[in-house]
C-alpha cells in the first residue's frame, strides 16, 4: 500500500502529509498508487468494491474478468469503464446545484471557455468534457449547434439546449508546450433571475492556495480535498468518481452492469457531439436534432468507440 493510502487510513490529524508530486495535470499517476488509495478510501467508509475493478489513468490491457475504470474522454477501448471525473470538482457541483435548486431561474444563456497546452489535452478532449458539464449542469441536451475550428487546436462553437438557452463554447490546445499550470477555463450562467460563475469576477488565472517562488520557477498546490494529499487534482477527482461508482454499485452485478451500461452510453452521446461538431466546422453547416431519443439515452445497439475512431486524429 502507498505512503498516501497508508495515511488516509491512519487519518491522523497531526500526520505528514507527502510530498507532493511536481507532474502536470495531463499526467496520471501509476495505477497501483491510484488503486490503492481507491481501494484504502473505500475500506474507511465500508464500501465493498469488486475485486475485479482496477483503475488506472490510461487504457493498458486487462483480462477478460476484469473491468477497467480510466477517464473519459481519451482514446479508450470499447471494454473498459469512462468515469467523468470531472464532475467531482467542487466548483461546477456546485454550479448544477445552483441550477437544480433554482436559486438561479430560467437559464438562458450560458459562457463556456477552456484552453489548454499543446502538449496537454488535445481538442476533441477539451470539447467532450465543456459538453458534458453544459448537459449536465444544465440538465438539458444540446438540439443544435454551429461551430468553427481552425488548425484542430481552437473551436468556437454556438450550441441551444432543450430549455432554450443559448450557450457559448470557445475551446482550445494552443498554451505553449509544456505548460504545466492547470487548464485556463470559466463556465458561467445568466438567467432571468441571478448569474453564476465558477471564477472570482474578471479572474482570468486560476487561482491557487500555496506559491512557492525559486530563482528560476514557481510551483503552486492547492489541496481542496480533506483526505486525498499529494496528487494531482484530476487524480483526487478520478479517485472520487471511482468512489462514488463503488458507492451506487454496492458490489451487487446487476446494479455493476447498469451503472456501467449509463456511464458508456453517456460516453457515446459526448463522443457522438464531438464528431457532429468536427464534421459541422468542416462542411460549414448547422447541426440540427441532436436531442433524438436514439440519440441521448442507450444506444444499446451501436459501438461505443465509434466516435472516438472517427475523432482520433482532431
């Protein structure tokens, strides 16, 4: 078991906290750190997880009784598990529960931006994340979209979601190479009554709890998770969603094969706007009635890879 899984079950209030790993965000850690961390995190709290789930921060090869849980929105084969982990960060849990509560009423129009390094995240990955967090803090399916790329590195795209609302999406890969900082976003929300916004007004770099400066760099950390220390953020965010899909599995197989059957078919969907979307940008066209039924729920009866192979090299 790692240091880190050893002192999130010790979870001694005065215990030394790890030394942090210098990686970049779009770097993962090795996948026995991150399992044994999962599998410590699931031990504190008693949730029974299957022996058969591995995760990892990259597709590598399993046998053929085990299930392989990675992130969402790589180049993944049909046979293992997309957790969009992304969803665990505060900031945007806490923009959809500003949305499903009503605090803010009526949305109607919504300002996406992302941008990240040339060595990082490539565009189509961007652009599936900016759209699962629009449905999924929106609570509504995007209808329609028209959209402009250039080079493959940068996308404007102007999308209408099922309530009406009209949503902005500007995504990019053009920070210089080896950019280590985090990706540069803002996700906000106007609505007929209230805004919201996941930055501190007219912020453009996101901010972070510790600088440390040296005569020739800076590093910054912001450890925002109570328990997890010492990885990366999109590691502590992957963790949790593992966590969590343990949680609703309950190690019973049926429920295991409908929480996965949801999580595919959700990565289908985000794959399937991502080639509209290349596909629009290139023929100049409007894409329309995206929001069918055999579109949105199960497509039980298509590859869920599809998308992605025709998407690999954007």
């Amino acid at each position: 078991m790692s240091t880190l899984a050893t002192l999130l079950m010790q979870n001694e209030p005065g215990a030394v906290v790890p030394e942090r790993h210098a990686l970049c965000e779009s770097e993962w850690p090795c996948e026995r750190e991150l399992t044994d961390v999962f599998r410590a995190l699931c031990e504190k709290y008693s949730v029974a997880i299957p022996q058969h789930w591995r995760l990892t921060g990259g597709s590598c090869s399993c046998g053929s009784d085990e299930i392989l849980l990675v992130p969402a929105g790589g180049a993944y084969r049909c046979d293992v598990v997309p957790l969009l982990y992304w969803r665990q960060e505060r900031r945007f849990m806490e923009l959809q529960k500003l949305v499903s509560t009503r605090t803010i009423e009526d949305v109607v129009m919504c300002r996406f931006s992302c941008t990240g390094s040339r060595s990082g995240e490539s565009l189509s990955q961007i652009m599936f994340r900016e759209y699962d967090l629009l449905e999924w803090i929106t609570n509504s399916a995007i209808t329609d979209l028209y959209a402009t790329m250039y080079d493959g590195v940068f996308a404007n795209v102007v999308a209408t979601i099922t309530s009406g609302a009209v949503c902005s999406i500007e995504v990019g890969s053009t920070l210089p190479r080896g950019h280590k900082s985090e990706n540069l976003d803002r996700h906000e929300l106007i609505a007929r009554r209230g805004v919201a916004s996941d930055r501190v007004v007219d912020t453009q770099i996101p901010q972070q709890s510790i600088y440390l400066y040296k005569e020739s760099s800076r590093e910054t950390w912001t450890d925002c998770d109570a328990e997890l220390f010492g990885l990366p953020m999109n590691a502590i965010y992957l963790i949790r969603a593992a966590f969590e899909l343990a949680k609703r599995v309950n190690n019973d197989r049926s429920l295991e094969k409908m929480e996965i059957a949801k999580l595919r078919n959700r990565a289908r969907r985000l794959d399937q706007l991502v080639t509209v979307t290349c596909t629009a940008a290139r023929n100049g066209e409007r894409a329309a009635n995206l929001d069918r039924k055999e579109d949105c729920e199960l497509f039980a009866n298509t590859n869920p890879c599809k998308g992605q192979q025709e998407r690999s090299n954007v």
